[in-house]
C-alpha cells in the first residue's frame, strides 16, 4: 500500500483504511476455505471496492481542485498499476491451463481471453 502513497504525493496515508483492506482480504479468505462457516464472505469484495471507490474519488477532487486533473493521466496511473498483475495472472492460467486442463477446457478458457 505503500506504492500508493509514494507514487501519488496528494495521497494522505490512511492506516485505518489498510485495516479495512485487511478485513475485506479476511473475510473472502475465509469464506473460500471455509465456506460453510461464512456464508457472507463476499461481502469483502464490497468493502474493497467501496474503499477503492473513495480513495479514487478522493484523487480526483483533490486534483479537479488544484486545476490538475487529467482524464489521460488517471486512467494511464490505472493501467500501470493493474496491468503488470493483471498479464502475470493471465500468463499464469494459461500456462497452468495447458498442463491441467483438458483439450476441450483448455479451448473454453482460451475463448474466455478472446472473446465471444
């Protein structure tokens, strides 16, 4: 989280949200392993995404504010930060895919990646 705070200075660090982030990552953790003892587990999807949703918005008043936002510039700051993870996992499953998978499953995940 601390690649946040140093590649955007107007970002303030906030412990109390990485607390949350924590809570959320627990509880879709846990329902995946233990699905029967939390059935809500999901419900930490929605807490990342409601924090997301307000440290982004937060970025963007506070530049819209000092007549410094950029349309081009946030969604470049996007696509660096989500797409190195982004072809790391996809390289991932389909590598792993040609191994485990079978000839008509491995066909299904391709198409996933290409489209209808």
């Amino acid at each position: 989280m601390s690649n946040t705070v140093e590649h955007n200075p107007n970002f303030t660090y906030r412990p109390d949200i990485d607390g949350l982030r924590a809570v959320a990552i627990l509880l879709v953790i846990i329902f995946h392993a233990f699905p029967k003892f939390l059935r809500g587990g999901f419900i930490g999807v929605d807490i990342f995404f409601m924090i997301s949703g307000y440290l982004i918005t937060s970025i963007i008043l506070k530049n819209q504010s000092q007549n410094n936002f950029s349309l081009l510039d946030f969604y470049s700051r996007r696509i660096k930060r989500i797409f190195p993870s982004l072809i790391v996992v996809l390289t991932f499953c389909l590598v792993a895919g040609w191994f485990i998978l079978l000839g008509n499953e491995y066909e299904l995940l391709g198409k996933h990646y290409s489209g209808p």
